[in-house]
C-alpha cells in the first residue's frame, strides 16, 4: 500500500472523564484518508469530536488544524444513547438530548485501541452526519485512542418529547 498522502487530525474526547485533545500528523494511502470534522455523544457525557485534513505535497500538512468549537446548545432531537466496551451489544436505557448539528442517531461498533491494548466497543448516541457516512475498516484517531469501525447504522434523530 503506497502511503502518498499526508494526514492531519486533531481529535478530542471525553473517554478518561476529562476532554483530552490531541494533534496526530502521519503518512497514509490515499484511499484511507478522510477529510471532514465529526462529533459523536453517547451516554454519561461520552463525547467524541475531529476534525481531518488530507494533502498531497511535501509539507502540505505543516499548518495546525483546529476543532470548532464544541456546541452544547440542545437541538430539539434526541436519540437513544448507550456504551459498553468489551461487547458487540449495549442496550439503550435512556435517551440523550442532542446538542449542535448532531441531527443523527448513530449505533457504531467495532475495536478500540489505547495504548496497545484493543478491545470490543459498541455505542449508541447522537452524530452529525459526517460519522455516518465514515466508511467501514475506517481508522478513527481521536486524542491517543484509536477507533476502528467494523459497523455503523444510522437514522433521523426524532423530535424530542416532553415527558409529564
């Protein structure tokens, strides 16, 4: 595989309890660079956000590359909302109120590697469009954690109800 393009990502997520934002700049083929910006919110406040930038010249990726910034305001949609690591399987107990453009109900499943250790991980929750259409086998670096994606599914996310 030729490694002909250069990758930049900037990802930042809430896995340890804290937001944790990382800068990764690397070789890549050229069929397995995505561009765009992403954000996925599961359950317990589990937030994933990037932001990708492909390039083809020497020193193309030589320019930082920052996050918009995270928009916490409710949209009105909602969607049910899990996580499990170590399963294929979580079942949603609750459903989570969806902020910014996050206007999809995403179920995502596939290994997680931090730290050379991978593991099974399913989630449920909200997305932007974006993660939706991630390919599948994509690799998705997010501050020192990577995801690799084995399925993804997703809907409309519905208006939310008022509960009485």
């Amino acid at each position: 595989m030729n490694e002909d393009t250069c990758l930049t990502i900037v990802g930042m997520n809430s896995l340890g309890g804290d937001d944790t934002t990382e800068t990764l700049k690397t070789c890549i083929a050229a069929e397995d660079c995505y561009s765009g910006s992403i954000s996925v919110t599961t359950n317990a406040g589990l937030h994933l956000q990037s932001i990708s930038s492909c390039c083809q010249d020497d020193l193309c990726n030589r320019w930082e590359l920052t996050l918009p910034p995270t928009n916490l305001t409710s949209n009105g949609l909602q969607c049910p909302a899990c996580s499990v690591f170590g399963s294929s399987h979580c079942k949603a107990t609750e459903m989570l109120n969806c902020t910014g453009t996050d206007n999809r109900c995403i179920m995502v499943s596939g290994t997680l590697n931090a730290g050379g250790l991978p593991s099974t991980f399913t989630a449920r929750g909200c997305s932007t469009e974006t993660a939706c259409s991630l390919p599948l086998g994509t690799a998705l670096y997010s501050a020192g954690v990577i995801f690799n994606l084995d399925k993804v599914s997703c809907s409309p996310a519905p208006k939310a109800t008022e509960s009485h």
